[in-house]
C-alpha cells in the first residue's frame, strides 16, 4: 500500500489510516481503481473461504451474511443466494457519516439496487424498525 499511494497511507502506529487512502482514492479515479484491483480479489477469497468453512461445521448455520457495498457494482451478486438491500435516504446517510467524497458518485441508484434484491427495507427509523425488518427476512428463507 506505502509503494502504491505512499508513507501519508499510515497512521502512527504503521497501520493503514483508511481515512487518508480515502481521501487518496476518492479524488483519484486510476488510483482508486488500483485499489480496488488489490482489495476485491482479496476480499471475495475471505468470504467464500469462509462461507466454505460454515458450510463444513458439524452443525452449519441456516443463514450466512455478508456485507458487500459495491456488490452490484461489481457483479458480486451471482456469489449469494439471495441479496438484501438496505437503502436510506440521502439527508439520513449523510447526517450518519463523517466522510463525505465522491463515494456515492459511482454506485447504482438505490431504485435499481432495490428492483434487483430479493428483499429491501428503507432505513429511515429506528433499530426496533430494522430488527424486525431482519428478523422477517430470516423467517422467510429457507
């Protein structure tokens, strides 16, 4: 990562400040595409890794979840079996987050995520509002 984007990547410690290469990738569209060259690959073998290593227990769970946001984005969705969105509106993801950068600019619109998923809740309220939204979802699969 420090050969690719450079020593202002690292925090103090040495660690990488997802912060800085944000602000790195985000403003750069080559740079942010390498980085996603790097990050994707990796990423996809740690979850089928791991959804494998579920799937081998003696007594595997019924649901397995991961959380991909760019999954239509990159065409992650042929890897699950069925896909929940979970959209809110701009004025509620803006006031939940710190980061603000060209982000948003390159996903799918939440209309076209929603249309493609199997199930998709609004995340507009409360976590009561969530998590009974969730607990329908899992009563619904198989």
């Amino acid at each position: 990562m420090v050969e690719r984007f450079g020593p202002q990547v690292l925090d103090g410690s040495g660690a990488i400040d997802r912060t800085a290469l944000g602000r790195i990738v985000f403003a750069d569209r080559e740079r942010l595409d390498a980085l996603e060259a790097l990050l994707h690959p990796r990423v996809v073998r740690e979850y089928l890794a791991w959804r494998e290593e579920l799937g081998r227990r003696p007594d595997p769970p019924r649901v397995a979840v991961v959380e991909v946001p760019l999954l239509y984005e990159t065409g992650g969705e042929r890897r699950f079996d069925k896909v929940v969105v979970i959209t809110a509106p701009p004025e509620v993801r803006a006031a939940r987050t710190e980061v603000a950068d060209a982000r948003e600019e390159r996903l799918l619109p939440d209309e076209e995520k929603v249309r493609r998923a199997d199930f998709a809740y609004v995340n507009d309220g409360s976590l009561d509002g969530l998590d009974r939204f969730v607990g329908e979802v899992l009563e619904r699969l198989p």
